[in-house]
C-alpha cells in the first residue's frame, strides 16, 4: 500500500506537537537527520556523517581504549605467523577469560596486528551472547549481516542457517580475510559463521573453553598480578597528567580485573582529590561490583540516572540521541553526561558513530542491580515507550529516503515543523544508517513486541522495508507473525492489516504467489473493516500485481483501476505516478499501445516531480518494452539505457537483469547479436545471484534465440531446456505471469 496513506492513519493517535519537542532535544546526531534548533529559530537539517556513508564501515571494530598493557606475550602469541600446511579450514584463533578480564580489548589489539595480512577485510561481529535474549544475535541474523558486508545480494529462499551458512562459504571462497566473533558461547553458534578459505582466520572470544572447536592459538586470560595491575593504573593516571605511586599501589593491592582497574584508575584520573583506600574485595567476582560502586558513588545524580537508563537499552550503540530518549534529558546534556561516565571508565567508546559508546556487560549488570534499587516499574515502561516511538521516527527517516512514497505527517502543519527534521542526505546514506544500527532497532523491536506496546507493529511496519532489501527474511517473518498475534490480541484490524500486506509482500518476493494472494485479500477485508479508504488503495495495488504476475488481466485491472480512482481523490503524487503506470503496463500487454503511452508518460512525470528514481527507470523500462514491440528499436535503446543506468545508481539488481534482458532483445532487433549476447549473458547473471526465477527464464529464452540465430542448434536447445524448467518452478508456486511494477522489490513495496 502507499505509505503516505497508511502512515497518515497511524500519526493520528500520536500527539506531533509534543513528539516535536522531543525530536528537538533528542536529534539524530548519529544519523545525522537533525539538531536542535536555537530558541524560536527553525529546524535544519544537517548533512549525514562520514562514516556512516562508507560501504566498508559497517563490520569494522571497535576503537579500544587508548592504554594497553600487561598482554603483550599474549598479543605476541595470537599474531604469530602461521603456516597453512595441514590445515583444513581457516586458522582458528580463541581468546577465553571470565569477565573483565580484557578479551575484547586484546582481540581489538590483535586484530590491529593481523589486517595488513588480511586484505579482503577485517569483520567484526558482536554476538552479544551474554545480553537480554532480545539483544542477542541470531544465527541467520549474523550470517545475513557478514553477506550483506561482502554485498552478497538477498536470496529470499536462502533464510535457514544451514542455507545462509551455504551461501556465506561460496562467498569466501579464496578470501584472505579476518572473522572476529566477540562474545561467543558454543562451538556450535560459531561454526555456520566460518569462512571457507583456508586463508582466512577466526578470531573468538569467549568465556570459558569452546569444547568441540580445535583452535590453532589459544590464549585463557587471567587477572592481572599486582604488577600488571600496577603498570595498567600508572599509564592511566601518567597519561592523565598524574604521578601518584600511593594511588598506583592502592589500585593494584584492591584491584587486579583490568576492567576494574581501568575504572577505579579513571575515577582517579577524573578526581585528583579522590582517595583510594587499599581494601581487597573478598573475591575476584566482587571486583566489578566494587569498583563500580566507588565509581557510582563519585558520580553526580543525573550521570547516575542515564547509566541507569542506557544500561536498560537493548543495543549495543548507546548515542546520545538514544540516552537523551531514555533519560528524558536535552540532547546537548546528554551528550556531556555520556562523556562523563566514559571519563569514569563506564563507558567504551564505539566507533560506529561519532559520539557513539558501549558498555561492558559486568557495568551493564551492575547497573541494572541499581537500578532495581532506584527505578519503578512505570518509569522504565515510560521510558521504554520514548524509545518506541524514538525508533519508529529514526526507522522512518531513513526509510523516507529509501522509499520516497513514505510521509510522515498528517497534516500541512506537522509536514512543514517535523519533515526538514527527519531527512538523510541521499538513499545511500540512509541505508548506510540502517545498516550500521539494525541489530539494535531489531532489538527494539523485539522489546516492543515484548512489551506489547502499541507501536510494536507501526514500528516492525517501517523496519520491514529495510530488512526485505537487505534479505534479514527470517527476522521479517519473526517480528511480523508475533505482531500480527498481538494486534488479533488486542482487536487491532489496521494493525492485522499491515502485517499481513508485509508478509504478502515477503510471499511475493519469494515467488509463493498464491500465499501472498490470500495474505492481500485477508489485508484488504481488514483494511475495509477499519474503515481505511487508503490502506484498501493499497492493497488493490499489490493485488493488481500478484495478479498480473498469475495471469490474470481482467482481476489485474479491476484492482487497479479502483488504485487509480482512490489515487486521483487525493494529492499523493507517487500513489497517483504508480496508479499511471499499472494502468500503462496493462494497456501495453493488452495491445491498448497508445493509452499504454500516455499513462507511462504521465507517470514519468510525476515521478520526475517527486525524485522517484526508481520510478522513472520503471518507466522508462516499460517505455522502452513497448517500442520494442512496435519495432522502433533506437527509441526503445534509449528508454533502457536510461533505465538501466537508474537501477545501477540504485544498486537495483533485480530490475537490472530485467533491463538487461530487455536491452539483449533490443540488440537482437536491431542485428548486433555480439552486443545483445552480452547482454542477456548479464541478465542471466545477475538473475542468478538473486534467485530471480522469472529473469532467469527470460535470459535463458533470450540466449536460445541468439544461440538459433547462430546456428548453435544444441546451446539453443540447453537454453530452452533450462528456460521450461524454471517456468515449471514458477508454477509450482502459481505463476508465473506478464509484467509487474516489482512488487518484490523492497524500494517500491508499497509503490510499486
């Protein structure tokens, strides 16, 4: 469905004008969407940081602290050159230790080291295996995200561990590179993520031994000795402009966890006046309660309620935007209470954003004992709710770049005061974003449906696009299939509705078109019972396509030309651009070529209006199909050309193998069969990495044309042979059918 209609319904039950003072205290300064602005000045929006553009940054490690020692012979024996000879899989590489005792800290060091061997890439992999179940990786999760750092495209029929595991080790195949899994439990979590090279290496962390995993280095990290100790705390201070041996010597008689000792030595370095008593905890176990509760101590109140509140937060990227939500603080003293408790040492700083920290899971535990202490039950829900609806508009402000067809208000007012605020500088960005932070909106998401929360499926709703365009199918499934439990719970038809359009549109992109038939028609029964004129535009849209696709015309336009009436109603301008051009692609495969034109036209038109690049490729495509079919094959070149070079701006693979098949039956026309061979060879290609059944059929036909034409009578009967049995596939699952506007294409799932 459109969301502009869909999300206009949503926004009503939610005050704007008071989310807009929040959004104004807690800016997406890691995203960079927006600041806050000067009293009585207006918003602006401000362009994304850097690192959240680079395609290479989503899986780096962590920064580190900036002192390190009493590892060394440790460190020395992980970067060790290591042979390959009898060995059958990457090199095995296990750093074990209690808590606190510098695992990940030492695998940060060592990983420094091992790069420059490593020129395929360093991917760093936190399996958060010891935080709340909502927070922790799973499996397809993690193999997804290390495919999507390779730009291995989505294959909607890869979402097992087995299949995913599958596909990861096809694709590092001869990869020199660096796998780091922080926070492993099992042999058994650790073996589906193993490259295949045996020039890669594994490097895990872990607290205690991996039985059935035979590393090739291994190194059990104990507590300091008191000279380790000693040399930890005196860097610390040294480097903080302080000589105090009596502080130096207290720290290590009380203290030998390097976590502690890191704590205790910045709480030092942080209040010179500070006395550090030489008090031994009983056991090493309460070193970090310890410390921690010196450290706590030390604190002024509003840091000790933000640790108390970031501790309660699902994700590992603790911002100050997420601290400012949970605290119910301004952004700008949110932002110095975050550098106060990393100045304290409770607090590491994440490289993943500029301004961006985690938290060791000892401080998180211990602060969450706190905050049992201080924190009623209504307050944490209240707080919760914040980060809800604060996830919702981050999720939906990267999204409004990815799919344009997204608005976000309901009315003039709210669209001119909220919209400049919630805006990336380009789709690349935005999804650059969503990469970098979707393990932690999942978690949310997780949270929320756990709580059971109204948002919960307004927010799955708006993250769905994401993950379908990045292949997180599993998740999709998970998180819209409990939604939907909880919205038949509550009596939610508009909730019901949406989730089963999302998962209708996962049954699409996984060619299962008659499920997604009888999901649409369940959406649209319901959409209906609410009331909503818009969310039933919708659903005749994405009918309209799963119609089309199983063959049938006459349903095909019925659901469309109910689209376009609704479309023309209103003053949604992309609704209206894709409504032109369903109705053009049925005139074409119906022979009605000169109404076919003016619809496509008129919704090239309209999508130039609105920046919908997409869009316009779409058109142009379809432009071009149709010239082809009346042999004015030059005119046809261009409208693909310009299509295509579209869809590789957007990194639109599917709708690239279509526009190269459609390219190779244009050359093929025009008697420049070498041109047109490569062509189709391409769309068979790419087709093939996504699992794109339809394209592949097509490329498959289109080659066997080629191969007749060259008189290579036994290629043409193989390319046919392979054609028929991808169309009996099809079948299989009820289509295949003509055209359609890509409804399995993420970025135009509602729009196209």
């Amino acid at each position: 469905m459109t969301a502009g209609g869909l999300t206009n319904l949503l926004t009503m039950t939610w005050n704007w004008w008071l989310f807009g003072g929040l959004v104004l205290m807690t800016s997406l300064v890691s995203a960079g969407t927006l600041i806050a602005p000067p009293r009585g000045g207006p918003p602006h929006p401000v362009t994304p940081r850097a690192e959240d553009q680079q395609a290479g940054a989503l899986l780096q490690p962590p920064s580190g602290t900036r002192v390190f020692t009493g590892r060394g012979r440790e460190l020395r024996r992980l970067t060790a050159p290591a042979s390959t000879e009898n060995r059958a899989g990457p090199l095995m590489l296990v750093i074990s230790g209690m808590p606190g005792t510098g695992k990940t800290e030492l695998a940060i060091r060592a990983t420094r080291a091992l790069t420059a061997r490593y020129p395929d890439g360093s991917f760093w992999l936190g399996l958060r295996t010891y935080a709340a179940a909502e927070s922790q990786m799973t499996g397809t999760e993690a193999l997804r995200t290390l495919l999507n750092a390779l730009n291995v495209p989505p294959d909607p029929n890869a979402t097992t561990v087995n299949a995913l595991s599958r596909a990861w080790r096809a694709a590092t195949v001869g990869k020199r590179m660096l796998i780091v899994l922080d926070d492993a439990d099992s042999a058994e979590q650790i073996r589906p993520l193993l490259p295949a090279a045996e020039e890669a290496a594994v490097l895990v962390t872990t607290r205690h031994v991996l039985i059935g995993l035979d590393p090739d280095q291994s190194v059990t990290l104990a507590p300091f000795t008191r000279a380790q100790a000693a040399g930890l705390a005196g860097a610390i201070l040294r480097r903080a402009g302080l000589n105090d041996p009596q502080a130096v010597a207290a720290i290590a008689a009380t203290f030998r966890l390097p976590l502690a000792v890191r704590q205790m030595s910045d709480l030092k370095a942080a209040n010179p006046a500070q006395r550090i008593p030489a008090s031994p905890a009983e056991t090493i176990g309460d070193e970090t309660a310890a410390a921690f509760a010196r450290s706590l101590g030390a604190l002024p109140k509003p840091a000790r309620l933000v640790l108390r509140r970031v501790a309660h937060y699902p994700g590992s990227l603790i911002t100050a935007p997420v601290a400012a939500v949970l605290a119910s603080k301004r952004i700008d003293k949110a932002t110095t209470l975050l550098a106060t408790l990393y100045q304290r040492g409770l607090l590491i700083p994440d490289n993943r954003t500029s301004g961006g920290y985690r938290m060791h899971d000892a401080v998180r535990a211990a602060a969450l004992i706190e905050s049992d202490k201080r924190d009623s039950s209504r307050h944490l829900a209240a707080a919760d709710e914040r980060l809800f609806r604060y996830a919702r508009s981050a999720i939906g402000a990267a999204v409004l770049m990815v799919d344009s067809s997204l608005l976000f208000t309901d009315t003039e007012a709210d669209r001119r005061d909220l919209m400049p605020l919630l805006r990336h500088e380009s789709d690349v960005a935005a999804l650059r974003w969503l990469d970098r932070h979707h393990a932690d909106l999942l978690a949310v998401a997780r949270r929320c449906l756990s709580a059971r929360s109204p948002q919960a499926w307004r927010l799955i709703y708006e993250l769905e696009c994401y993950q379908r365009l990045r292949g997180f199918y599993t998740e999709i499934i998970e998180l819209n299939s409990q939604a939907l439990s909880l919205t038949l719970y509550t009596g939610d038809p508009l909730g019901q509705a949406a989730m089963h359009q999302n998962l209708g549109l996962v049954d699409m992109r996984t060619s299962n078109y008659q499920a997604a038939l009888a999901r649409f028609q369940a959406a649209l029964a319901l959409y209906e019972r609410a009331g909503s004129r818009a969310g039933q535009a919708g659903i005749h849209h994405e009918l309209c396509n799963v119609n089309k696709w199983l063959g049938d015309l006459a349903q095909a336009r019925a659901h469309a030309t109910f689209s376009f009436e609704m479309a023309s109603s209103g003053d949604d301008l992309v609704e209206l651009a894709f409504a032109h051009a369903n109705l053009g692609i049925l005139d074409r495969l119906e022979g009605g070529y000169v109404t076919a034109r003016e619809h496509l036209t008129r919704a090239m038109k309209l999508f130039e209006q609105v920046g919908q690049r997409r869009g316009i490729g779409i058109c142009h495509r379809q432009l071009g199909m149709l010239d082809e079919h009346l042999s004015r094959h030059h005119d046809a070149r261009a409208h693909l050309d310009h299509a295509l070079s579209l869809f590789q701006e957007l990194g639109d693979l599917m709708n690239q193998a279509d526009a190269h098949y459609n390219l190779a039956v244009v050359h093929r026309g025009l008697g420049l069969s070498a041109t047109a061979h490569e062509h189709a060879t391409t769309a068979l290609t790419l087709a093939s990495q996504i699992r794109h059944v339809q394209g592949q059929a097509d490329a498959h036909t289109e080659l066997a044309h080629l191969a007749q034409t060259m008189g290579d009578h036994t290629a043409a009967r193989t390319h046919l042979h392979h054609a028929r049995d991808l169309h009996r596939r099809l079948h299989q699952h009820g289509g295949p059918g003509p055209d359609v506007l890509d409804a399995g294409d993420p970025a135009v799932r509602r729009d196209g």
